[in-house]
C-alpha cells in the first residue's frame, strides 16, 4: 500500500511518500511562514521527488490531532480536498501517538521497561498527551488535554510505574518542558528523561497509518481537538 503522510498539527509541517512502511521521499518545512502557505507547495514536491502521482496513491494519512488548530484543519482540509478529488480513501492518525513512533529510546532502559509520554504544549500549564508502553505502545493513560500536575500526578499512580515494572518514564515533544516542571515541583522521585525538542516525523506518522489503522471515506475524516479553542473558551466566559 502506498500512502501519502502528512502533519500539519504543529509548529512544522511534513509529507512524505511511504510504501507498505518503507520510505520512499519526504520533506519537513521549519519555515516561519503559515501551514496554508507551505503545506501544499510541499506536498507537490514530495510527489515530484517521489516520481508519483496522485491516481499512484492507495490513500492518505494525516494526523488529526490533538495540536495546533488551525493547523490541524489545514491539513484535515487538505488532505480531505486531495483524497475526494482522486477518489482515495484516508487514515487518521493521532498526533501523539505519530509523536511517540517518531521517538527512538537512546537510553539505555530497554523498551519494555519504559514508559513514553508524547506530549504537546497546549500553553497555561496544559499539554495534550498520553502515557504509553514504549515497546507496545498500549496506552496508560488515553489521549487527552491534561494539566501538568495534573498529569504528573496521574502517572505517578500508574501500576507498573508505581511497581516498577515501568522503571524509566521518558517525556517527548514541545509538552516536555512544562511537563519537567510539573515532576519537580511534585517530587514523585521517578526516573524521568526529557526530550523537549522531539517532533512528530514523517515516519511517524506512516508508522502509524501503517499499524492496522482503518482507511475512511473522506468524507469522515475529522479533526480530533481534544479541547476547545481560546476564541471559544473566551466566548463561554464573556
């Protein structure tokens, strides 16, 4: 199956070509300029790269979030115009989880005594995240927009953290940062690694769509939020 991947959820952008999970061509974009301006651009030179067209494609892939918003529907947008257009079927994909399969564990704890935590700055304290076993990567905790401490609390009291069969947390993705914060200020004593500047990498995203997930008419490809936006947040409070 050859699928078209793409993110758009946060502060980059990516597509690339995959086949039956093998790489063919992607690209990343770090540019300052808006997803609507670059995404598209992108997408047609992974396509030229990758010498195929869109009638080549078996369908889409395209993480729906949680994220940016307005990166979120941009892509969802996209990708839902192209996979209409060419009359192929699409795969959504979670942001955190694409997070997690971009990661490799460098430490030396092995997979299957690990416990990853992709997460994504949401701002004032909050992250949208998960906690997942980093070899099966079943989650813990289900994806969600959490409070730091909140958060930190919670998997505190996860079983196989608390028994230490889960004896390394490992904290991926923008969400990091905060994230650090919240364990320290609480004490929990764990041992935890940090990579704040881990981003959601095309081969993520193909490791994914590519991992049984279900291919969807395009027309129910939706956005996955997992909150409100501020203009609406603020609405509720005016």
């Amino acid at each position: 199956m050859k699928l078209l991947v793409c993110d758009t959820s946060n502060s980059n952008c990516s597509a690339g070509v995959f086949e039956d999970g093998k790489e063919i061509c992607y690209e990343l974009s770090f540019e300052t300029k808006t997803h609507s301006e670059t995404f598209m651009p992108l997408v047609h030179s992974v396509m030229a790269k990758a010498g195929v067209k869109h009638e080549d494609l078996d369908g889409y892939a395209v993480t729906v979030g949680p994220g940016s918003f307005t990166g979120i529907r941009i892509g969802v947008a996209a990708v839902k115009g192209m996979a209409l257009a060419a009359g192929k079927k699409c795969i959504a994909v979670s942001s955190t989880e694409a997070l997690a399969r971009s990661c490799e564990n460098a430490t030396m704890t092995p997979k299957n005594e690990t416990l990853i935590v992709p997460a994504i700055d949401a701002r004032n304290n909050r992250v949208f995240a998960q906690a997942a076993e980093d070899d099966t990567l079943k989650a813990l905790i289900p994806e969600d927009a959490y409070d730091a401490d909140a958060l930190a609390e919670k998997i505190s009291k996860i079983p196989e953290v608390i028994y230490g069969k889960r004896r390394q947390i490992l904290v991926v993705g923008s969400g990091a940062t905060v994230m650090k914060k919240a364990f320290e200020k609480a004490g929990y004593g764990l041992n935890i690694y940090y990579a704040p500047g881990a981003a959601i990498m095309p081969k993520g995203v193909a490791a994914a769509a590519f991992a049984g997930k279900e291919l969807i008419d395009a027309r129910d490809l939706k956005a996955s939020y997992c909150a409100v936006s501020q203009a609406e947040r603020l609405k509720k409070n005016g």
